[in-house]
C-alpha cells in the first residue's frame, strides 16, 4: 500500500501538484489558506478545547490512508459555492478515518464543505451548524450522538453507505436532500429528526429507518457499544 501510495504522490508531483503538511497547532490555532492549499494529512490530528481551526474560501486538504481530524474548541470552515471547502482521500481508493466534532462549549459553523471518502463523520456532544455541506462516498456519511443544537441547512448526502444517523440527540434540517444511497436516514431511540422528509428518497436499500420500529414487539434493544467498538479501531 505504501508504494503505492509512493507511485501516487510522484506522479501528482511530476504534473506539477505540490502539497503542504497539515500545519502542527501552533499558539492554539490552525489556519488553513487558499494560497497554500492544497494540504496533506498524513495522520491524525487532535484540536484541544483550547486549539481553533480556521479554514478559508477553497482549500483543499486530502488526506492518508486512517487520518482523522477530532475537533474539541472552536471551528469556522468558511468555504463558499464557487469555492468550497474540501475534505477528501489522496487515494480515492482508500479511505480516511473521518472528521469528528466533539466539543460542549463551542459552537460550530461549516459552510460549503464537501467531504468525501471517509469511513465516518461524527457530531457528539456539541452544537453548531452544517451549512451547503455535501457528504459524499463515505461509509457513515454523518452520525450524530448526545447532540441537541445540529443544524442541517441545504445540506446534500449522496453515495454513502449509511448517510444519516441520529442516536440520542436532535437534528434541525432545512432544504437537506438524502438520495442515491445504500440506507438513507436512520433514527434511534432517543433521536429525533426536524425535516422535510420527502427529500429523503431514492436509496437503494431504505430511505427512512427508525430504531423503535424495528425493535417492535421484539423486546431487545440495539447495543451502542457497537458504535464504540467501531471508533476504537480506528
């Protein structure tokens, strides 16, 4: 894998594509520029609740093989329609870990983002809200858990696995279309799910699921350590 990982890098050199290390967090805060873009993360990097990340109108940031970015204070992607913010494998073959909001105390604003190709995207215990934001080709589009103050707006899911997960925790969507994935919005108990529902349609296998459904009548109830045992893998 890593040669040919090599091969790849060289040949994206040779057409004159230059990548920049992901900055190390310096003074308590990344800023991720235009003129420096696009960035390569090689492996996983944590924002403390102290740290901020700052990302300008058109960065690109590709990412290895199992990097993840877990973000615990404050966060302002800031990308634009004509020139987004984007998140995606340097191999589109492989997959990364994902980008992980878990902070209490700071709200979120991600607008114009598109993240593609990550094993799973995730809200815990934080607040904030996801603005022209499209999750594209992940395992786990987006989960949120423990989180009370998500907001969807103009959001897109396509081509992901699992696109939509609520556990223990609410969603406010506004104008978000779930379409052409495998399972499209899942809902467990405990969640809850504000939304036009009628612009969840066209995936494969199920555009809507709710966990208190399936568990009807069959006295059991769905092991969330699963969840965790997946993250820890990770």
């Amino acid at each position: 894998m890593r040669k040919s990982l090599f091969l790849l890098i060289s040949v994206l050199l040779s057409l004159g594509w230059a990548e920049v290390p992901f900055p190390v967090i310096e003074s308590g805060k990344v800023h991720l520029t235009e003129k420096n873009s696009p960035y390569l993360l090689e492996t996983s990097v944590v924002f403390s609740r102290e740290d901020t990340l700052l990302i300008d109108p058109g960065v690109q940031v590709f990412m290895m093989p199992y990097a993840k970015v877990l973000l615990r204070g404050s966060v302002s992607i800031l990308g634009t329609l004509q020139k987004p913010v984007v998140f995606k494998s340097l191999d589109t073959t492989k997959s990364w870990s994902g980008i992980h909001f878990v902070s209490n105390t700071t709200p979120f604003l991600v607008q114009n983002l598109v993240v593609e190709n990550a094993f799973r995207n995730s809200v815990t215990q934080s607040g904030g809200v996801f603005e022209s934001v499209s999750f594209i080709n992940n395992y786990y589009g987006l989960w949120v858990n423990s989180s009370n103050q998500v907001s969807l707006k103009k959001c897109s899911f396509t081509r992901n696995r699992f696109a939509l997960s609520v556990g223990a925790g609410s969603i406010k969507a506004e104008s978000t279309q779930i379409f052409g994935n495998v399972f499209g919005l899942y809902i467990e108990k405990g969640g809850e799910y504000s939304g036009n529902l009628q612009l969840i349609k066209g995936n494969l296998e199920a555009d809507i699921r709710k966990e208190t459904e399936e568990l009807a009548g069959k006295g059991k109830t769905v092991s969330r350590s699963v969840w965790h045992r997946i993250e820890s893998s990770f």
